[in-house]
C-alpha cells in the first residue's frame, strides 16, 4: 500500500517539476515537443531520484533503491499523460482549424 502512495506522489512530483522544467528551458531549446517533453520528464526525474537518495539516507550512504522504482514509474506515467494532452490539444486545434473553413 506504501507503494502506491509513493507512485501517486511521485507521478505528481514529476509531473509539476517536468511541466516547469519544459516551459522554462526545453520549449526554447528543442524544436520537437514529443523530444521535448521526454527530455524534461527525464530530467525531472533523474534529479527526483538523486533528491529521494539523499533524503532516504538518515545519517548514511546515499540510499536511492527503495523509492526510486516509484520515481522511475511515476516518471513514465507523468510522460504518457503529457503525451495524452499534447496529442488532444493538437487534435482539438486540427478541428477547430477545419470548422472555422467549414463555415467561410
């Protein structure tokens, strides 16, 4: 049951961090949003993962396993929901372009 707290919280963490991530740096440098998105959830949780190692250590070595499954997984569901609304909004742009020439 710990587990999937640790997913939903880690899918939510990423999903902000890789949202402020791509607006500030990663729309202004890569010119494909699919490659842009990927790049910022990657490094969203990349640095998820080495913020979690250093918080689960308690005292001792940089401890990243127990919790950084759940960051990698949530890293991928955060990726396949910022598919899913990059593809509908183009959709819904695609449409919307195609009703405005409908009624001219």
């Amino acid at each position: 049951m710990n587990l999937i707290g640790m997913i939903v919280g880690a899918t939510l963490a990423i999903y902000l961090l890789a949202s402020l991530l791509e607006w500030a740096l990663f729309k202004r440098i890569v010119d494909s949003p699919e490659l842009g998105k990927g790049l910022s959830v990657g490094f969203a949780a990349i640095l998820a993962i080495i913020l979690y190692g250093f918080g689960n250590a308690d005292g001792g070595p940089w401890n990243p396993l127990p919790g950084g499954i759940a960051y990698v997984v949530g890293g991928a569901i955060a990726f396949s929901v910022m598919l899913w609304q990059y593809n509908r909004r183009e959709e819904a742009l695609e449409e919307q372009a195609t009703m405005h020439d409908t009624f001219e």
